[in-house]
C-alpha cells in the first residue's frame, strides 16, 4: 500500500513559513508584498478560486487587491489595467485569471504583465529563464508537484520520470523543473503510442491530462511515486465526485507513494502562488529571502 502524500499538510508548513517570511518583511524592510488579482467576467470556478487567493493572501499577512471586470471588457481596457498595475510600486505580484472571455488575446495579456511581478510565471520570459536554468517566477502548479515529490523522495537525480500532459501550464514547465532536478525526463501526450510501457519505466509518475482515472495501477512500476495533478469532477452512484487522472484504488495498490485528490496537488496551487509573490516582493526591494 502506497505512503499517501499529504498536499493540504505540506502547503499549510508552506503557507506558515511564508507568514514568517513577510512578518520579517515588515519588520527588518518595511515591506508588505501585495498581490493584484485580475478577474474578467462571471465564471463561477474562477470566482471560487479568486476568493480562496484572496483569503489566503491576507492570512499570510500580505496585501490583496481584486480588480473584478465585466464580461465584455475590451482587450484594451484589460491590458490598461495589467499597466496600472505594472506601475504600481504596492504590487508585487499580478495574476490574471484565466480563462479571460474569448474576445481577448490570453497570451498578449500574459506577456504585458511585468516579468518581474508575474507571479503566475506563465510570461514569456519567465518561461525561457526556466528553461534556460536563471532565476525566473516558476508557474505554481508545477512547483508544487515538484516540492511534494521533493519532500517524498529526497533527491530527485538520475530517476525516470514521466510527464503525461505537455500543456504550458502544467506539462512543460513540470518537465523543466524535473530536468532542472536531474531527472530523465520523457514527456507524452495523446499522441505518443503505448502509454501504459512509458509511463512502467518511470520511478516518478507526473499525471496532468485532464481525463478521469485513466492512468491504471497496471501501468505503474512497484514503488514508484505518482503525483496526480488531475481534477476531474464525475457523477459516480448518483453523487458528483472529485478524481484525479489515475486511477486511485488500483496505483494505490502498486505504487510507493501517491498524492490523493483531492488533497495531493490541488492545496500546493495557492500556497505557491503566495510564495512567487513574497520572492517577486524581495526581489524587486533588492532582499535575500531564506529557502522556504
Ligand atoms: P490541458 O487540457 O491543457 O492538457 C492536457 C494534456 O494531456 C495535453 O498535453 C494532451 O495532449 C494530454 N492528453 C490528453 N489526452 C491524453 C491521452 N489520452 N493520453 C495522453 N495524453 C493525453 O490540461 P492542463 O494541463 O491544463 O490540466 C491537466 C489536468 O490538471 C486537468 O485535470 C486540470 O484540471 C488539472 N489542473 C490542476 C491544477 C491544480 O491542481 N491546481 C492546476 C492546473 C490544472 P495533446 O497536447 O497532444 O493534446
């Protein structure tokens, strides 16, 4: 039976360090880091999670603004704001949620967002800092995946891990991350043939497909570790239910550890969206922040 990795546990150790972080902030800098969050239209999802950054922010001390837009703000109006707020020298960070309303150029409201405050690290140079091995503001979901297999196996170098999802947001940056880590990185996606013989030669499993419990416990190498970033919502005996992209009873059954869902992944989000702000705010005041 496989360890579970606590997601909730480690990103609360997180979030409790990153407390500590900005009190020191205020105390030795005068600075409280501030995050800006940037939401167009009326999508419920996106409402709930902007909530939750929110709320999460001022728990850890910071500053939080919302700046809540209308359905069919103009492209213009929302790249004036993404301005606004790249001048404004209280925000450290700026996110806007996505999915923006198709009318409007995601990728152009991406990279007009500051490089230095793009806490999301989705921003083209962000993204090509990463992959070039400098500091740069590393997207968060692919962090936390990265932290849990970190805390679960110690040193990550010279394993065999298996991406399955190459998107920007989580897939390839996750790659990144695990080369930058020494792994041996093979990323597939829905092209690539026999999925279940790559993925039985990976001793770290990184799931981010979006299709419920497709990974299969036959498919997973003895002991290896599974981090399922998936979050499917089904309808199972009558009842909506939340399940990752591998199937939990039976990976559970082979692997050595495995991050449930929910509860694995989808806590880490949040808590390192707080600490990209906290190093954007340092780093723009010139501050050496501690590891966290
Ligand atoms: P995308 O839809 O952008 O990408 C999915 C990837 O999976 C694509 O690269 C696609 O391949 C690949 N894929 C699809 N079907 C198959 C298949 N049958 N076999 C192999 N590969 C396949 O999704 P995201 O990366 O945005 O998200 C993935 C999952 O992670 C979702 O469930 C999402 O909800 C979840 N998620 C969770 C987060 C969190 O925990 N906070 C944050 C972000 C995402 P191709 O490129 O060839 O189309």
């Amino acid at each position: 039976m496989a360890k579970l990795i606590d997601g909730k546990l480690y990103a609360e150790g997180l979030r409790k360090r990153i407390a500590i972080a900005v009190a020191e902030l205020k105390r030795d800098h005068n600075l409280i880091p501030g995050l800006a969050v940037v939401l167009v239209g009326e999508d419920p999802a996106s409402k709930v999670y902007v909530a939750n950054k929110a709320k999460q922010t001022v728990e850890v001390g910071m500053n939080s603004w919302e700046h809540k837009m209308p359905a069919d703000t103009s492209e213009a109006d929302l790249l004036a704001m993404v301005q606004k707020l790249n001048d404004d020298p209280s925000v450290h960070g700026i996110l806007v949620q996505m999915p923006v309303p198709k009318h409007i150029d995601s990728a152009k409201v991406l990279n007009t967002i500051d490089p230095a405050k793009d806490v999301d690290g989705f921003h083209v140079v962000n993204v090509g800092r990463l992959s070039t091995g400098q500091d740069a503001l590393v997207a968060c979901t692919p962090t936390g995946c990265v932290m849990l297999a970190k805390d679960t196996l110690g040193d990550l170098s010279g394993l065999n891990a298996v991406v399955i999802g190459r998107s920007n947001i989580v897939g390839k940056p996750v790659a990144q991350l695990l080369l930058t880590e020494n792994c041996t990185v093979t990323i597939a996606h829905s092209r690539s043939k026999d999925l279940a013989s790559i993925v039985r030669g990976a001793d770290l499993v990184i799931a981010a497909v979006g299709r419920p419990e497709m990974v299969k416990g036959d498919w997973i190498k003895l002991g290896a570790c599974v981090i399922d970033v998936g979050i499917n919502r089904i309808e199972r005996d009558g009842k909506n239910k939340l399940v990752g992209d591998c199937d939990f009873a039976s990976c559970e059954a082979v692997a050595g550890s495995i991050t449930p869902v929910p509860g694995g992944v989808g806590p880490m989000t949040i808590a390192c969206l707080l600490h990209n702000t906290v190093k954007a705010a340092a780093a723009i005041k010139g501050v050496k922040l501690p590891e966290m």
